[in-house]
C-alpha cells in the first residue's frame, strides 16, 4: 500500500466517481481504477460501491476512511517537520502573559522574525488559565505562562523565572500599612496566576478579602498604585521600567512568594515543526538566572 493509493481512495470518496477524481488529480481514469483495484485488493474488501452515478463507499470503505484520512495528514505533518529546517515557513501562534510580552519577548521576536522571515508569527496574550485553554484547544501553538504547570495533554518547560514584589505607592510608609485595612488590589482579570498568588499572600497577612479592582492594562495598574489606591504584585523589572516607577515603592518577599516560574507550554501530542524549534532555541538562548532578593524594602 502507498501513499498515492490512500490520495487516489479520498479524492475518488469525496468527488464521488473516478471521472471527477481523475480531473482533480490531473491524471487519467485507467490509473485510478487501477490503483483503486489493487488497494481493494490488498486488503481484501471492496472499497466503492460502482453505480450509473459514480460510486460511492461501500460499508468497509466508510470503514477505512478515517484511516486514510490520518495517515495522509500524518505524512503532510511529517514533511512539515523534517522539511525547511535552513528555512521554516508556515505559521506559528505564540501566546504569552501581558509581563512576559512586555519584559521577555521584544528582543526573542525580534531575533526570530530576523532569522525566520518566512514564518507567520502571531502572537496573543492572556492571562495564563486562558492561554492553557487555548494550547489544549489548538488555538495557540505553545504559550508562556505562570508555573507550575501539571495537564496530561501538555508538554510544560521553564522558560523564565522572574522576582515577584509588593508594589505600592511611594507614599507607603512600611510594608504593614501595605496590609492594613481596608485594603485594595489592583490586578488583572480572574485567571491571571500573579492575581491568585496576591491574594494569598493578603490571607497569609489576615486580610482575607480585600476589594478587588480589576484592569486591563500593566500600565493602568501601576498608574493606579502610584496614585495610593492599592497595591499589586508584579515582576520587580516591570515595575522598574515602568513610567511611574519613581512614584512607587517595591517590597521584596520571602523566596517561596517571590519566586514565579513562566513555562513554555505546548500540546504533548505536536509534533515540533522548525518553526517552533527555532523559536524555543532562541527562548533559551534568552532565558537567564535570576537572583532573589532578601525580604525587606
């Protein structure tokens, strides 16, 4: 059985008689009855069902249809993957945390859209439950996300590990006003791990339920912050480069608080194309150890 057996069965099956596959396949209807033969053949069934409309599939052939069907898209997949490696094309779908766009990703885009000029590069941020939905659901080919990651369908790699902080305004006189109430916090929508992990940490100091108010933008946040109507936690360099950055105060937490972990996540079942491992060479070639601070201002 070969490949152009399985191309000459589907194209007979979808265009229902083997004078419309023959003009589809540019070929002349002896070699189609005649490969469609052997395949029947070799298997030992008939495929089609011949009438004075065309045929059509017989129980077996509706039978064997999805087999053909996976096999030819498995043969494309694999040329896709072992083909171009000098030079990817196709497209790749990236998602990414709003921080990790923002702090990590400008100079790995830059590099990948230099080297790989071919491939049509997207990419979309989210939060990170939204960006894992969107791998698992075939949206997105891979996507940086807060750590950790368990999911059975996904293959989870740490990408970068980031400084978390308090972030209030400079006008906070110590870490403990940060706490006292009544408290706010200004985060992300629901389904951002920063958010999660600040609310926590609001528990752990006995403010069980500060009131929430939620932005849309990094910069909205800590516009907000710099102007004393709460708190946020955020990767310490984000804060930094920040244009209110000297309006804001950072506090740094215990390790186990401060460190968060961004994971590359991508579908287990994927094959990798040169697209994608061109651009998880550069991610690691960018990805550098980080230092954390002791607690304290």
């Amino acid at each position: 059985m070969e490949i152009t057996d399985l191309n000459f069965f589907l194209a007979v099956a979808e265009s229902g008689g083997i004078s419309r596959a023959s003009t589809k396949l540019h070929t002349v209807q002896s070699n189609i009855s005649t490969r469609i033969r052997a395949l029947e053949e070799e298997l030992g069934v008939e495929l089609f069902r011949r009438h004075a409309r065309g045929v059509s599939l017989t129980n077996a052939g509706q039978a064997f249809l999805p087999f053909a069907e996976r096999a030819t898209a498995l043969m494309r997949e694999a040329a896709h993957v072992v083909g171009n490696e000098a030079d990817p094309t196709g497209t790749l779908a990236i998602g990414s945390m709003e921080t990790t766009a923002g702090l990590r990703l400008p100079d790995i885009l830059a590099s990948y859209t230099s080297e790989c000029p071919h491939v049509d590069l997207t990419l979309r941020t989210g939060t990170s439950a939204d960006l894992i939905d969107m791998v698992i659901e075939h949206h997105l080919d891979g996507a940086f996300v807060c750590g950790p990651v368990d999911h059975p369908d996904l293959v989870a790699e740490l990408a970068f590990v980031e400084e978390l902080a308090l972030v209030t305004t400079q006008r906070t006189a110590d870490v403990r006003e940060a706490f006292a109430e009544p408290q706010r916090i200004l985060v992300l929508r629901s389904g951002c791990a920063y958010r999660a992990r600040l609310e926590q940490i609001f528990a752990d100091n006995d403010v069980a339920h500060p009131q929430i108010l939620e932005f849309g933008s990094l910069e909205g946040i800590l516009g907000c912050v710099a102007a004393g109507m709460g708190s946020t936690l955020l990767p310490v360099p984000v804060v930094a480069s920040s244009p209110a950055a000297s309006r804001l105060r950072m506090y740094h937490l215990p390790p186990d608080q401060a460190r968060a972990e961004t994971m590359f996540v991508r579908r287990a079942d994927s094959s990798e194309s040169p697209a994608m491992s061109n651009f998880r060479r550069l991610t690691q070639l960018a990805s550098t150890p980080v230092s954390l601070r002791s607690v304290g201002q």
